[in-house]
C-alpha cells in the first residue's frame, strides 16, 4: 500500500492568513494602514505639497487675514492661470527626463505675434491666436530634432532657444516695444473680467465627485468579479461626499466675490484633460517608461523619438498659450513679456508640485498644486507689503526642499523595490 501525500499545511496556513489579511485591508483601518506603507516606502504623492499649502496659508492668515478673503483668492485664481499653463508644459518634457529653459522666451513672443497679427497686421484674433500656438510648436518640433538626431543636450538646446526667441519677440514688437491690446475686447476681458455664472461653477464643484463615484464603483465591481480584494463602497461614498462638500463650499466662498475665472476653467481644463492623457492612455504610458528608463523602453518597442518630439512640442505649444494668456492678463504685448521670472516660476512650480526632475514621475495636477503655491506666497508677501527679495528667497527655498524630498522619496522607492 502506496503512503498517502502528506497536505501542505504550511502552504494552507500562509494561504488563510493571506486571505485574513486582503479582508483586514478592505476597511478602514487597512486602507489607513496602506497609505502610511506607501508613505514609508517613498510614495509621497501630492502630501508634501498638499501639507506646504497649508502651512503657507496659515502664517499668511495669521499675518494678515485679508489673504484669505473671497476677492483676493479669486485674483490669486487670475494670476496662477498664465503661468500655470506654461508649468504644465513643464511636466512634460520634465516626464521624459528632460528640461525647457526657453518657455518664458516662447511666451513672450506668443504675446508679441499675436499683438502683432492682430492689432498690426488686421488678423481675426482667433487666427492669431492659432498661429502663435502653432509657431510654438514648431520651436519645439526643432528642439527634438537637435536632440533625437544630432544629440543635442535639451539644456543646451533650449537655453540657446531662449536667446534666439528673445530677439525674435524684441525684432518683431520694434522700435515702441508694446502694442496695447484693444480695452473691451471679448479676449481682454476673458483675462481680466470673465467669470463663470454661479449655476455652472457649482455643477462643476460637484462633477469631480461623480466621475469618482462612478470610477470607483465600476473597479469595485470588476475586482469582485474576478474574486480580487476591493475597498469598500461605504468608504468610497464618503470619500466622495467629503470632496463634493469640499469643493461646494470652495466655489460658494468664491462667488461671494466675482466667482471663478474662466481662465482658472480653462487651465483647469487642460489640466484633466492632460492628466487623463498621462494616465489613461498609452502615450502617457509610454512617457512614463520613457522617462523612467530610455533603453528600457525603447526594447519594448517604444517609438522612443516620437515620445520626445510630442513631449517637446506639448511644452512649448503650453509654453505659447500661456504667453497668449498672459497677453489678455495684461492687455498688452510687450518687451517684457515673458522676461523675470516667468521661465523659473514655471519650472518651480512643476517641481514643487511634485513631478520629479529625474523623469518617469509626475502628474499634471503638479502644475496646479505648484503654481497655487508660488502664487500664494507672492500675493502673501505683496499684502504685507514686504520686498520681492523676499519672494525670491521663499520661493527658492520652497523649490530646494521640493528637490530634497523628491529625492529622499526616491532612495526610499529603490529601497523598497518600488523605484
């Protein structure tokens, strides 16, 4: 008589405890639980930025409690519009691993065309407009040609660009060196006046809650199916709820003064739109790798040239619909559009909003989370009437730790094997 096998009571054992420990992560405490192993293990997210956001608004509060109030958020909402745009250009060349040093040349010429084409020269506004955008793409379709084929390091490339464009924006404005947008005009007023009817910005507040209620119900649903592990619908309605009442009572603080700014729409638009595209699709799939490991995905059949040409023409076209922006901001192209510290603010606030300088990590929404943080401690220190020294030194400040997290986080993913 054969001896019958002897049951795998180890195998058994490891199998419920595994079991135990999906049920146990399916609530609260384990969803807790998970997020401070994600933390430990580097993947900090939008919480450092998310946790500077407030400490910046509460000493600016305590300092001086008109920073708070509705009319001064809804400008500060106007003036992270502009260079807001540029900043999610930004994220796209600083996703594949490289940089653009000349977007405030490449705005400030944008502006010039389009005061030039349209208040010069006679073009319908929307044609000008589409030609600065387009004129901004062809810079950066020339930037990835220097890089993909003679290897030109992007640094070099577009810090050479920056000069160049500089004199383009100087030779075309001429001898005046401003031209005067026309006052009233439906693009000026977009800039400086329009805003949303309170109906619509209170839709809106509430959509960002449906798309996640219905995302998250749709993965809860095909995690089951599949006998997989799901957060629980309770937890993801409550979520829900928090960020709909959240954004309700934002939007309502909001339209005590003017309301939101179509512009702030705009770039919040293009926002979403962008980080769909990074998420949800296999170009940004394929930017992620690419950043991440060049060689890598180039041998797993990545068109790895396309993916730096389309990240270079994003940024400057960004770059060049920012510059138009800023145009309506002001109401005016001129010489020093696009000058200061446009190019550097863009950058900062990609960095500090979380995208890595490293490549292969990022987030649209970095452009967003970083530019309300820059813009912040300008109107800040503007309402306390201190230097502009001053905001260069915070904001330098704020963009080294930035760096020095975004590099610790990434020493703690190589630790942790999630790098």
């Amino acid at each position: 008589m054969s001896a019958e096998p002897k049951q795998d009571t180890s195998s058994s054992t490891a199998l419920d405890r595994s079991d135990v420990r999906v049920k146990h992560q399916a609530g609260v405490g384990g969803a807790i639980s998970a997020f401070f192993d994600r933390v430990r293990s580097g993947d900090l997210g939008s919480l450092p930025v998310i946790v500077g956001l407030v400490i910046i608004w509460s000493v600016f509060t305590a300092l001086n409690p008109v920073f708070v109030s509705s009319s001064n958020l809804v400008n500060l909402l106007f003036d992270c519009s502009t260079v807001g745009v540029i900043a999610l250009g930004i994220v796209c060349v600083l996703m594949v691993g490289e940089i653009d040093l000349s977007v405030g040349s490449i705005s400030g010429f944008a502006s010039a065309m389009v005061g030039t084409l349209w208040v010069n020269q006679g073009w319908p506004v929307a044609l000008a407009i589409l030609a600065a955008i387009a004129v901004g793409g062809f810079i950066g379709a020339l930037y990835a040609l220097l890089f993909n084929r003679l290897g030109m390091p992007s640094f070099v490339s577009t810090l050479a660009g920056l000069l160049a464009v500089l004199g383009l924006q100087l030779y075309i404005l001429g001898s005046t060196g401003s031209i005067n947008l026309p006052y009233g005009s439906n693009l000026v007023n977009f800039g400086q006046l329009l805003v949303m009817p309170d109906w619509l910005s209170y839709a809106l507040a509430a959509l960002p809650g449906i798309v996640m209620l219905i995302a998250g119900l749709r993965t809860v649903s095909r995690r089951r199916a599949v006998n997989l592990s799901a957060r629980s619908v309770g937890g993801l309605i409550v979520r829900v709820a928090a960020l709909t009442i959240l954004l309700e009572l934002i939007v309502g603080y909001l339209n005590q003064a003017r309301g939101i700014p179509w512009m702030f729409g705009l770039f919040v638009g293009l926002v979403v739109a962008m980080n769909y595209a990074l998420t949800r699709t296999q170009w940004g799939r394929s930017m992620t790798a690419v950043g991440g490991n060049r060689e890598a995905a180039r041998r797993a059949g990545i068109k790895v040239r396309s993916i730096y040409l389309s990240a270079f023409v994003m940024c400057s076209m960004f770059a060049a619909l920012g510059g138009v922006l800023s145009a309506a901001r002001l109401a005016s192209a001129s010489q020093q559009a696009g000058t200061g510290d446009v190019n550097l603010n863009a950058i900062a606030a990609a960095v500090i909003g979380g995208t890595s300088l490293f490549g292969g990590r990022g987030s649209a929404y970095s452009a967003l989370l970083g530019i309300i943080v820059i813009q912040s401690i300008a109107s800040g220190l503007t309402l306390l009437d201190l230097s502009s020294s001053l905001r260069y030194m915070i904001t330098g400040a704020v963009l080294a730790i930035a760096v020095i997290v975004d590099s610790l986080a990434r020493r703690s993913r190589v630790s942790h094997g999630r790098a």
